[in-house]
C-alpha cells in the first residue's frame, strides 16, 4: 500500500463508517447536548436578568422606604414641635392665670381689710363717744367745783382718746 | 523517585538495545529503517512486535469484491507464511496474492476491489467506538439531569463543544452556524481522537492515511458547495467587479480554487501527521544504525520532547481543519452586502 495512494477498502470504510457515525452522534449526541447547552445558557440569562429586576426592585423598595422614614420624621418633628408649643402656651397661661388670680386675692384681702379697718374705726368713734358721754357724765356729776381741776381732767381725757 | 525513573528508563533502554540488536542487527541497512515505512503506510495486518521469531500479529480480514466472483472474505494470515509472517506472490491463496508491499493483487490479473478491513479501517473503528461512547454518554447526561452543569464524560466533551461553536463554527461562518456545528464537532473529535491515539506505540497512523483525509476533505467540499448561495456561485463564475475579457482567466481560477481548498486540507493533515511518525520513528531509528548507547539515549530524549511536540500538532491540526472547514462554508453561505468585497 502506498504512501500518497488512497486505498479503495479504506476510503470505502472511512466514508460509510465517518457517516455512520455523523448519522449517530448528530441524532443521538450533538443535538440534544445543544439543545441543552442553549437551554442552560437562555435559563442562566433568564436568571441573571431575574436577579437584576430583583436587585432593581430592591432598590426602588430601600428608596421608597427611606422617603416614607424622613416623612414619619418630619412628621414626628412637627408633632413635637406642636406639643412643645402647646406645652408653653399651656404655661404661659396657667402662670397669667395664677397671676391674675393672686392680685385678685389681694385686691378682695385688701378690701376686707378696709372695710374691717372702717368697722374697727366706727367702733372706735362709738366708744369714743361713749366714753365722751361717760366723761362728761363724771364732770357733770362732780358739780364742776374748780375750774383748773376741770381743765385738768379734760386735758388728761383728750390725751387719753389721741392715745387711741 | 526521579532517580529511580532514570535508572529504570536506562536499564530499559540498554535491554532494549541488545534486544534491537538481535533482531535489526542482522539485516543490513534497509532494513534497519524500513520499518518507519512500514508504520507510516496502512497494512493488511496489524504487527505489534518481533520477538526473535515470534511475531506478535493481529490477522485482519481481506474483503475483496469483483465482477466475476462477487465478495469474497479471507483472513490476512491466509496469504503469508506462517513461520516468517511475510507476504509474497508465493503465497497466493484462491487466486489472490499480497505482495512485499502490501498491495492486493489477483494471479490472473482480472480487476477487483479491495474492500479489506486494513489496519487504519481498525483503527478507525476504535476512534469511532471511543468517540461514540464518550458522545453518547455525555448526551445521556444531559437527558437524565436536564440542562445542568456537566460532569464526566459530559464535563470532558462540553468544552470541546462549546469551542467548536462559538471559536470556529460562530466566528467563522457568520449568522447561519447553527446547521454545521454538530458536522464540525464530530470533525474536529473525529480528527483530533485520531490524531491522540496514532501517538500510541503499536497504534496505527489513522489519521496520517490519505484515504481518511481525502474523505473529510470530500465531505467538506460536499457540503461547502451544496450549501453555496447565489453570491458564493456570482462569485465563481461571473466574479464581480472583474471586466467581462478578465473573465476568461478569473472564472477558470476560481473553478480550480473549488478544488484546491479540499486539496489543501486533505495534504495539511496527511503531511503534518505523517511527518511527524516519521521524525520519531527517524530518532528511534538512530538507535539501530549508529548501535550505539549515547545516541540511544540521545534520540530517546528526542523522542520525547518531539512526542509533546505532537501532542500539541495532534490538537493543532484537528483545529485548523475544522476552522479551514468552517471558513470554507462560511464563505458559501455568507450573504454578500457589497459586491465588490471580497
């Protein structure tokens, strides 16, 4: 057999025996293992592009959730503020109500006070008078004998009534 | 342990040198080198070995086919002698010989055809049933497990097929690959398995036979042009662009660029391969003509390092078969947007 002649028998075998085994492996290899090596590669795009939305998704949620974290914030700021605000008010009131309510109090304890200091004062005059009357009784009962002694007496009564 | 290696491989090798002696030293010069010949050729039989007088042979059918008395069938051990084991015109058996060169021949000198299984048709067997097996059950993987990630023998041939269809057949041939990948992948294991287990010792040089390569070639001149589009064909034989007097010399030059594509791959595989045995068979002949321990060793480290060598041409031109395959279909079926580019 010769180097660069084909030989008829081998040329025979390798052309029925190369397709045999194409007509094979194409039916029963090649095209399932394609088949499935697509199918693997479009499941494992499919799923990349899954994890991506996902990760968008995810993303949009953190925003969202951020936004409506600052809105409760803000919100709680201004709740407080309000409270704090009516807290002051609420004191500012009490103390000008407490205020007004003592100078009241005095105002009425200052009234009483006078109209006690006018009775005492009436009284006063009253037992003046009395003691006046009883006085003068006393002068009239002693015949009015000397009139230095007189004079006297009424001196001593008057200081008596300044005293009081 | 490397030093055990080395004087393992030494002690081996001057056994075999005195072994080679006894059996090479006695014949003359030719023979001490006909035996790359008689490696790189196909044969009848397959010879593994020579021990003294003992030949260690595996007989192989001869199927022969003629108008006259039909097929026949014959063992090879039938047509030589049985101590020498060689074939000659003495030993003709029911009117068929095998000469001295391994050529079929017919005493009466009518025509027939050869049909044996030789030992590159054997071989070619077991690179089928290898790759078959190996093919078969990867895809039976993919059945049982569904779109998964591989494992075994599929984890081995994914690879290689996911290769062939993204760097050669995708990249090559354009938006219409999809029909020629599994032609491609069975190519390209086809060729390069071949190429693997011709490096074996006792194996044959499959893929280094003209006949296998021509037929690959063929196969892909076959459907390079029954896959030519209108462009592809524009192109061969109203070349556009071209005045209608250049013509006359272009069309005939693009006819026999038809053929000297497949002729192109056919030589590149056979001479790549065949140079190859023939540069390790050379080294390893050395050792018998010079019967000398240093070249001995000597030309088996070049044995050695030019062995890796071929690992790495085994899988180079498996490659550049199928890429030249993949870019001659290409080229067929690509479509054309610009007439004048080429």
């Amino acid at each position: 057999m010769d180097l660069i002649t084909p030989g008829s028998g081998l040329i025979f075998w390798q052309l029925f025996g190369f397709l045999g085994l194409l007509f094979i492996l194409i039916k029963f290899a090649w095209k399932p293992m394609l088949a499935a090596l697509d199918e693997r590669e479009s499941s494992i795009e499919n799923a990349l592009k899954a994890a991506e939305t996902a990760r968008n998704e995810m993303a949009n949620l953190k925003a969202e959730n951020e936004k409506l974290l600052a809105e409760a914030r803000l919100e709680r700021d201004t709740i407080l503020k309000k409270a704090h605000d009516a807290s002051a008010k609420m004191i500012e009131e009490a103390k000008a109500e407490a205020v007004k309510t003592g100078a009241q109090m005095i105002e009425n304890a200052k009234a009483v006070i006078e109209t006690e200091k006018k009775a005492a004062l009436a009284d006063v005059k009253t037992q003046v008078a009395t003691l006046t009357l009883e006085v003068t009784e006393k002068l009239l009962r002693k015949n009015l004998s000397e009139d230095k002694a007189q004079k006297e007496l009424v001196d001593e009564f008057i200081k008596d009534l300044k005293l009081n | 342990m490397t030093r055990k290696l080395l004087v393992l491989s030494l002690l081996l090798l001057a056994f075999m040198s005195t072994f080679s002696t006894a059996t090479f030293a006695a014949g003359s010069e030719e023979d001490k080198t006909s035996f790359i010949m008689h490696h790189v050729k196909d044969s009848h039989e397959w010879h593994f070995a020579t021990f003294g007088h003992t030949h260690v042979t595996l007989p192989l059918p001869v199927i022969i086919y003629s108008g006259d008395r039909g097929l026949e069938f014959f063992s090879s051990s039938d047509f030589q002698n049985h101590e020498t084991h060689a074939f000659g015109e003495e030993f003709a058996h029911e009117g068929y010989y095998i000469d001295e060169h391994d050529h079929l021949g017919r005493v009466d000198g009518a025509s027939f055809i050869d049909l044996s299984i030789t030992k590159n048709v054997v071989m070619m067997f077991l690179v089928m049933i290898l790759l078959a097996s190996l093919a078969l059950s990867a895809a039976n993987h993919y059945k049982k497990n569904g779109a998964v990630a591989p494992k075994g023998a599929a984890a081995l041939i994914e690879p290689i097929v996911i290769f062939v269809r993204d760097e050669i057949a995708k990249n090559s041939i354009g938006p219409k690959y999809k029909k020629f990948v599994p032609y491609l992948i069975t190519l390209f294991l086809f060729i390069w398995f071949g190429n693997l287990l011709g490096l074996l010792p006792g194996a044959a040089n499959m893929t280094g036979n003209i006949a296998v390569t021509m037929v690959l070639a063929v196969l892909t001149f076959i459907i390079t042009n029954v896959n030519g589009n209108k462009d592809y064909w524009k192109h061969v034989f109203a070349t556009p662009g071209v005045p209608i007097p250049m013509l006359l010399i272009i069309v005939p030059v693009e006819i026999i660029g038809l053929f000297t594509k497949p002729f192109a791959l056919m030589v590149r595989l056979f001479v790549a391969i065949t140079a190859g045995h023939i540069v390790i068979l050379g080294f390893i002949a050395l050792a018998f003509i010079f019967e000398s321990y240093s070249i001995g060793i000597a030309s088996t480290l070049m044995v050695t390092f030019i062995n890796i060598i071929e690992l790495l041409v085994a899988t180079i031109q498996a490659y550049v078969f199928t890429l030249f395959s993949a870019m001659y279909i290409g080229g067929a079926v690509a479509e054309h947007a610009h007439d004048d580019h080429h």
